[in-house]
C-alpha cells in the first residue's frame, strides 16, 4: 500500500517556508537541515512517504519558482533511482 502525502505549497512566499512544507508534509526529522542537501537525504532515508501530491504551486510567489524546479529535478531523480533500487516513489503536480 502506497503512503501518500499532500504537499501544499499555496501562498509560500520564502525559501525557509517552502523547506517547512517538505518537512511537514514528507515527515522528515526535527533535524531536517532546511536546504536541497538535507531534502534528498530525508527523501532518500528518513521517510516512509511513496507519493507526493503537490498542491499549489500556481499559488507560489513568483521569486520561489527557481525552488519548485529545483523540487521537480529532484524528485523526478528520487522516482529514477527509486525504481533502481527496487522502491516505488512517485509524485503528481496538481494545480
């Protein structure tokens, strides 16, 4: 069975911000370091979270737009090496 998770992303106006949504959302630790370093190896390691379903992201402030690709190429790495390795990931973009 599939763990999904809603990452809302609507109204983020800071870098800081949209690294608390990843945290909450994917259930990374209290650790979770806050930047794309931390991101893939909370992805990678510390949850349990196969499908993300972003929300929002026409809702993001314009200045964010650089992260949300940034999010993209990552996540579309995780779902590449994911299916390497033998795991399920995925994600939908859902506006």
């Amino acid at each position: 069975k599939m763990k999904k998770s809603i990452l809302d992303l609507t109204g983020c106006k800071y870098p800081q911000e949209m690294h608390a949504r990843f945290q909450k959302a994917l259930h990374f630790p209290a650790h979770y370091g806050r930047n794309w370093d931390a991101f893939w190896d909370s992805i990678m390691n510390d949850t349990e979270v196969d499908f993300v379903e972003i929300r929002g992201e026409s809702k993001v402030a314009s200045e964010l737009h650089d992260m949300l690709e940034k999010l993209h190429s990552i996540l579309d790495e995780v779902k590449q090496v994911s299916s390497q390795q033998g795991w399920q990931f995925d994600y939908k973009i859902v506006d």
